[in-house]
C-alpha cells in the first residue's frame, strides 16, 4: 500500500497526512476527509485473532497513521485504555439470542470515550511537537460534553469550554462534566436552550480573527480519527467468532456504523449491519427509500441519537458513489439548500444495510424483556440496537453494540423495569460539592468574554 493520505469528501482541497487530518477535523473545502485507499488486509486475520483490544489498535492506527511513530502510537493507545475499568476494554457478553458488546466502560460510561480517550492525546502529541497550543470549544445537549472534557482532563497544551443549557441536561449528565478535577475544563450553564448554544458557537468560530488569535478548535464528530478508532472494536469482535456476524448499531450521527462498515471492507468477516433508530427516523428513511430528508427533533429516552442531520452520512454516500465528489457535491447542496436529498438507485444498499425504527413503547418493552430473560439491564440506546435486531430475525451470529452503561439512564430504566438500574462507582462518585461551572446569559458577548478571561489566567 502506498503511504495513506486524505482527501476531501467534496474533491476540492489537497491531500493530507494523518497528523494534518487530525488537526484540521474538517477538510478545508467543508467536506470530510477520507483516506485515499481503505487496505484490505483479511489476510491478516488469523494472526490478528490472536491480539488483545490494545494491540489490535495499534496495528490498525498503524495502517492510517503512518507519520506517527509506532513506538509512540503504542505508548498512546495502551495509555488511553488503560483508563477503562474492563480488562478486556470491550467485553463481549452473550444474551439468549444474541451477543453484547460493551462499549461504556470508559470514564464516562459511554462508547465515545473509546475514541475520545485516544483523540485527546493524539492532540496533545501532535501539539507538543508543532510546540502549539488548542483551545476547544463545544456545545452539548447531555453526553458528548463529559467524554470530550474526560479526553481533554489533564491534556497539556489543550483547554476545554464546553457549553450547555443549563437545567436542561439531567443532574447526572451535568455532574459528569462539572465535577471532573482538572484547570483546564471549564463549563458553562448556557441559560437557553441546545440551540442557543449552537448559535453562539457558530457566531465565534465564524469570526476567524477571534478564533486564530486564541487558537479554538472543535472535538468534531467527523474527526477521522475517531473513526478509526472504532474500527478497532467491530474487528475484534468479529474475530471471536467462527463465521461471519452481523452488527447492530443504535445510530445518531452515523459515525459509529459507518466506522463497521469501513471494518468490513478493511476484510473483517462481517455479514450485514442493522441501524436502529428512534422515532428521529432520518436514517430509517434513507435506507428505505435513499431519500435523506430533515424534520423536526423529537426528544426520546435515547438522547444522543435525537438528530435529524447525521454528519458522517456524507462519508457513507461518497463511498457509495465511489468517490465521484461532483455528484457528492450535487446531493450536499441539495441537501443544504432544500432539506432533501436522494441518491439514487442502484447505488444504495451496496453495504446490506437492513434499518428499523424502534419507537418508545418498543425501547422499554425491550429493556423490560431482556431484563426479565437473562438478568440483563440495557440503557435505552443500545435497547434500540437489540430490538431493531429481534426486529430483523437472528440467522447468523448477531453483536448489539451496547453504547452507554445502563445506570446513566436511571428514570427510563425505572419506568422499563420498575426498579433502579445497577449503578457505577463512577457515578457514586459523582460529588455535587465539587461541581465547578459558570452560567452565562445566552449571548455571545459574554461567552466570548469568559473564554478571554479564563485564558488569560491560565
Ligand atoms: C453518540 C451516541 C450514539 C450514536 O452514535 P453515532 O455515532 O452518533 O451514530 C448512540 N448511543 C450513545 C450512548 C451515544 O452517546
């Protein structure tokens, strides 16, 4: 293979190496960065079989991030997981008729550590040698906040403004973030709502002169390193097996799914994936009918999958037009301009995607069911992954991605099950005293002002 380098999904900026992709989250022309060949290595699979979580991580990043040295990556990807409290990383427990893979057991409890836990250092590597410093910035609606600033937490070089409506998120997600004990995170109770958050983040990142002079930066979902992070995991389970399995994944964003998918065409032995979605039922739709088409948010008891804009879409449909980024850019803009989108035909479905929606009533029917069977508590994201697939019929072995520990959802599980979820020690620990946060009205003025004021002591 050649050395990898990464395009722009829209074809209009120039290659760029690993370290370049990583800083840059986005590509320069506004598309998403992909690397120019996904290897095929299944000829590796029987002595990758024999590799812990960690190793396999290591020959994977080895594969995408040839300027990295390995001795560096590895001394990277073996510290980040050592944070997690399974020794395994992720444990694959089996249920009646399917199999669980556990993703939550991270800082935060939620399968965006296992990228995230690895990205931060792979900023703070990356800074140490350009001698630079970054200032992230993000909003949140709950849970994506606390796994950057666990990322982020005593990260040199790094800083971290994370904004949030405040009294809006549940008392545990907002503990997750503001408890943690670290200079460099700093988070701020928006009094508004997601939206507003989103609106004056954008208001600053557009103002370039303010965003280069103190070096802000996003932890973007559509980093391609968080991608092939989670490469790792859907390899690694479809090495336990015998034959080919296929995948359920509870999806939001689509980066999850998508990074199986690029698995799979990497060689590992995967039969077709099932995407799950709440009754926000974009993705449902696309795979039905190839129509991507945007409608109101609808709050469910799975929180991080209530999107109606799926980021990582973009990748999926320029590997089903095999990389012609004209017609990409065709189907963006249209998407952008009128709300709706369709790829056609015979393109779609070339991944055997099957989809389903799982509504409420069905999310805690199946975290009741499960419960009862086999003594097993699901949060109520990965219930959509285990029902969309009993949804589908179980011919060959089939692996529910479980996205977050149950005990961060303690309410829905209370009314599924009539009783409290198992909780973790880490959210025991959760200590109100030590909350640390500032709320801010909700305009930019005052957000900006904090973030000047708060470098400027560090
Ligand atoms: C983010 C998230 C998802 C959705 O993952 P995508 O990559 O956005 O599809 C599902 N479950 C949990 C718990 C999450 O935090």
């Amino acid at each position: 293979m050649q050395t990898v380098r990464y395009v722009s999904t829209r074809g209009g900026s120039v290659p760029v190496s690993f370290r370049d992709a990583v800083t840059l989250g986005q590509a320069n022309d506004g598309g998403l960065l992909m690397p120019n060949e996904i290897p095929n290595v299944a000829e590796r699979n029987d002595s990758w079989q024999k590799l812990g979580f960690a190793d396999l991580a290591i020959e994977i990043a080895g594969l995408y991030a040839p300027d990295i040295p390995r001795d560096q990556m590895s001394q990277l990807i073996n510290d980040a997981f050592s944070s997690f409290s399974s020794p395994d990383v992720v444990p694959l427990r089996e249920l009646n008729d399917c199999f669980v893979l556990e993703l939550f057991h991270g800082p935060t409890l939620a399968f965006k550590d296992i990228a995230l836990q690895v990205l931060g250092r792979l900023f703070e590597l990356t800074l140490e040698e350009d001698d630079s410093y970054l200032n992230i910035l993000g909003a949140t609606s709950g849970d994506t906040g606390s796994a950057a600033i666990a990322g982020v937490k005593d990260r040199k070089r790094l800083n971290i403004f994370v904004m949030f409506p405040e009294g809006r998120t549940s008392l545990l997600q907002e503990l997750q973030m503001t408890t943690v004990q670290c200079s460099n995170a700093h988070c701020i109770g928006i009094r508004g709502s997601f939206d507003d958050c989103q609106r004056i983040m954008k208001a600053i990142f557009d103002d370039v002169e303010f965003k280069t002079r103190y070096r802000l930066g996003a932890v973007n979902s559509i980093n391609w390193a968080r991608l092939m992070v989670q490469i790792v995991y859907y390899y690694f389970a479809s090495l336990r097996f015998d034959e080919p399995v296929s995948f359920s994944v509870p999806t939001g964003n689509f980066g999850n799914i998508l990074s199986g998918m690029i698995a799979k065409r990497m060689g590992a032995p995967i039969e077709t994936f099932i995407l799950g979605t709440n009754e926000n039922d974009v993705l449902f739709n696309f795979f039905c009918t190839g129509v991507y088409e945007r409608g109101q948010v609808h709050p469910t008891l799975s929180p991080s999958m209530d999107i109606q804009v799926a980021s990582n879409l973009e990748r999926y449909v320029y590997l089903q037009l095999r990389g012609d980024s004209v017609a990409l850019n065709r189907f963006m803009d249209c998407f952008a301009e009128t709300g709706r989108a369709e790829l056609e035909g015979q393109h779609a479905h070339v991944e055997k995607v099957t989809a389903r929606r799982i509504d409420t009533r069905e999310c805690l029917q199946t975290i009741s069911q499960v419960w009862q069977d086999s003594g097993y508590v699901l949060d109520p994201h990965s219930a959509v992954g285990v029902a969309a697939a009993r949804s589908v019929g179980l011919t060959s072995p089939t692996v529910c991605l479980a996205t977050a520990h149950p005990g961060k959802f303690p309410d829905a599980i209370a009314r599924a099950t009539g009783s409290s979820p198992p909780t973790h020690p880490f959210l025991l620990e959760l200590d109100q005293a030590n909350a640390r946060k500032v709320v801010l009205p909700p305009n930019e003025a005052n957000v900006r002002d904090y973030i000047v004021k708060e470098l400027k002591t560090a």
